[in-house]
C-alpha cells in the first residue's frame, strides 16, 4: 500500500478524497432536512431519494459516449463545478426561507448526472494513469480513503448540524467539489479520448451493456453489485426515519452509528492485498461476498435507546469489513476486463444501472415500509440479500485468472461511419 503511483495519481486521489470527506460530511444532510424542516413523510423521504437517483440515471445514458469521446479531466472539472452550484443553492434557499421539496429533488437530479459523467471519466483517467499491475494498490487506497471518510464525516457533520444548523454540511459539501476541481486541474500526465468518427449513434448507448452482457465474469459481478447496493440502499431513507423519527436518535448518534463502523471499511482496504496474495482473488470475493450479505438481517433486531444504537453499529461494522475487502477485486476486476476505448461507456452503463435499481427499490421498499412499518421493511431487505452470493462469478474469476488475462468477450463494438466510481 506504500508503493509510489506517480504526482498524476496523487492529485487525481486527492480529489475523489476531498470531495468524498464532503460527500459523507453532510450524509443524511437531505433526508435530515425532509424530515426536520419540511416535515416529510417516510414515503416522500424515500420517493426523494428515488426519484433522484431515477431521473439521474435516466438523463446519464448519453452521458457514457458523450464523456468516451472527450478528454477525461476537462469533463471532470466540469462536473464538479455542477455539482458546486447545484450543492450550494440548498443553503442559500435555505437562509432565504424558501426551501422547497421541489428543489431537493432537482438538486439530486442535476448533482446525481454530473456525479455519473464524473464516475466515467475518473475511471477511464485511472486505468490511463496507472498500470494495471497496480491497479489493484490504487483501487484500495480508494476505498481505503472512502471508508475513512465515512467513518469521520457522519459523527462530526452530525456535531456541526447541532451546533450550526440543518445545512451547514450541504455548504462544506459545496465547498468541496471547488476543492476537487482545482486539484483535477493539477493533474499532469496527459489525457485520454477515444477519436469518434460521425455523430452520436442509438447503438452508441447500449454499448456499455453489450459489452458487460458479453463477459461472464462482468455479468455476474454486475448482477451481483446492482442488487446488493439496490437491496442496502433501499433501506437508507427507511433507516433515517426509524431513528431519527420512530426511536428519536439526536444528529450526532445517528452520524455516529453510521460513521464509526466505517473503520472497518478502511481495515478492510487494508487487508486486501495480503488477502489476495495468499488466497486468490476468486476465494477472497467469495468469502467475502457472502459474508456482506449476511450481516444487514443483523438489523432486524434494532431498538431504541443504547441498545439500537449498539446493534446498528456492529451490524454495519462486520459488513463494511467485508465490503472494504470486496470492492477494490471487484472494481479492479471491473477495470481490467475493460479496454482503455470503454472504459467510459462501461462504468457509465454500471452507474446507471446501479442507480436505476436502487430508485426502483427504494420506492418499492417506501411502499413496503409504509404497509408494514420500516423495520419490517428493512428485515425482509436482509433476508434477501441472503440469495446475492449466488450470482458471484468465483468458478469463471478463478479460470480467468489462472489464464493470466480476460477471456474474450465475444463482443465487437458498432460499426461507425466514415466516457471510481461503487
């Protein structure tokens, strides 16, 4: 983990880590601000997150081709400077006194687009930057970086929500999308585009999917993360309004509950390498694969006071040790299994597909909570994730690395005339 990847890595992790310690700054920031200050229900808590998560997706499908075929740094600057404006407006509405419902959707609309471009390009520029026999070093500081952040964030933009108000951590997120821009601009080592010849063709828009549809083991590593990041996420707003509602947990304990286990993560990230080294990375994602769809039924035993707090934080604690081992093989895999010329369409046509699947949930699992009760909601969520493991591709990942590289995909890209992210 202390081997050198070069000045260009450097910048390029310091932005995705400022702009991530931003991001789990203000995390709960808008369902705190539905709850507290519009005084919204569970189902509209849930149908916010949803419908930005949808409509996003929805208006990102040409962003993947677009982004391919355009410097990647240029794009990322860009993005973040959306992001900036579209962050900022909420504390300024805010102080004003005109706040609406209405703009946090459009918010999560306009900063979920640019965060999908973002992703893109940032992963085509990291497999530009880095060989990809380092990939795996570079991917765990990633996610080593992001668990730390996650880990410090919630409890402390908790504190700075009791002490400073509901949307002071919305600004500091702003701010850091500034941060992450001016660094981007620092990067040097060159760019990467893939030439296009003509117009943006239909076929063009699909391409990521072909090309993932095309390789066993991206297939069942897509299926995988989109159904368990669908099935967890679903259970974020529910969670919200469970302990900051029903079981009336104060800012800094539910920031506490959720950034402390985080820890775990970073561990996790920690271990990976070793892990690989000496099991293979087809052993490591299994076991640990299965083990993340284990813990969350953990949380059908939740309850207010000391004892739900207790219980949310080791049952997030002993799944984000295993997500934190999980995710750098799968984006490492995700990465080199992809050519240089689709990187941006395939990470493109993941995010988007991720984000469709947690809106359909999520607004599914608002329905469910609402019939129910969101504690039940979550348990059946839990029982679930128990099937996911099924679809990890350890037989194909152990005979594509004893090949020494990817099997061939079978697919071709479109005939033409004449674009870090979980």
């Amino acid at each position: 983990m202390r081997e050198k990847l070069g000045a260009g890595f450097g910048w390029l992790w310091s932005a995705y880590a400022v702009s991530t310690y931003g991001t789990w700054l203000a995390f709960g920031a808008f369902p705190l601000l539905a709850v507290r200050v519009l005084h919204s229900s569970a189902f509209a808590v849930s149908l916010l997150e949803a419908a930005g998560l949808a409509v996003a997706a929805v208006v990102a499908i040409p962003l993947g081709p677009w982004v391919e075929h355009r410097p990647k740094r240029p794009v990322m600057i860009a993005t973040d400077l959306v992001r900036f404006a579209a962050t900022a407006s909420v504390p300024v509405t805010y102080g004003l006194g005109v706040l609406s419902y209405g703009q946090l959707l459009v918010v999560a609309v306009v900063s979920g687009s640019a965060g999908i471009a973002f992703t893109a390009a940032s992963g085509a520029y990291l497999k530009h930057l880095v060989p990809g026999d380092r990939l795996l070093v570079a991917t765990g500081r990633f996610e080593g970086t992001a668990w730390v952040a996650t880990a410090a964030g919630p409890p402390l933009g908790g504190a700075l929500v009791g002490l400073l108000g509901p949307v002071v951590t919305v600004a500091a997120d702003a701010v850091s999308y500034l941060l992450s821009a001016s660094a981007v601009r620092r990067v040097r080592g060159g760019d990467v585009t893939t030439p296009r010849a003509g117009g943006m063709r239909a076929a063009d828009l699909l391409a990521g999917w072909r090309f993932i549809h095309h390789d066993p083991v991206l297939w069942r590593l897509f299926l995988n993360s989109v159904l368990v990041n669908g099935l967890i996420t679903a259970t974020v707003p529910l969670l919200a309004v469970l302990l900051l509602g029903d079981y009336g947990f104060p800012a800094w304990q539910y920031g506490l509950a959720f950034g402390l286990p985080a820890l775990g993560g970073f561990a996790g990230a920690r271990l990976c390498p070793r892990l690989v080294r000496r099991h293979g990375p087809h052993r490591v994602v299994t076991v640990s694969g299965w083990l993340r769809a284990v813990f969350p039924l953990g949380l059908a035993f939740l309850r207010p006071g000391v004892t739900g707090l207790v219980i949310v934080i080791v049952v997030e604690a002993l799944l984000i040790v295993c997500m934190g081992v999980f995710n750098p093989i799968f984006a490492t895999e995700r990465l080199r299994r992809t050519p240089p010329d689709r990187a941006a369409r395939v990470l493109s046509a993941w995010s988007v597909s991720s984000r469709l699947a947690q809106a359909a949930l999520t607004v599914l699992w608002g329905v469910l909570a609402t019939l129910v009760g969101p504690l039940a909601a979550i348990t059946v969520s839990g029982v679930l994730l128990l099937a996911t493991p099924l679809l990890l591709p350890g037989a194909a990942l152990r005979r594509s690395a004893g090949a020494g590289s990817p099997p061939s995909t079978g697919f071709r890209p479109a005939a033409r005339s004449g674009r870090i992210g979980s």
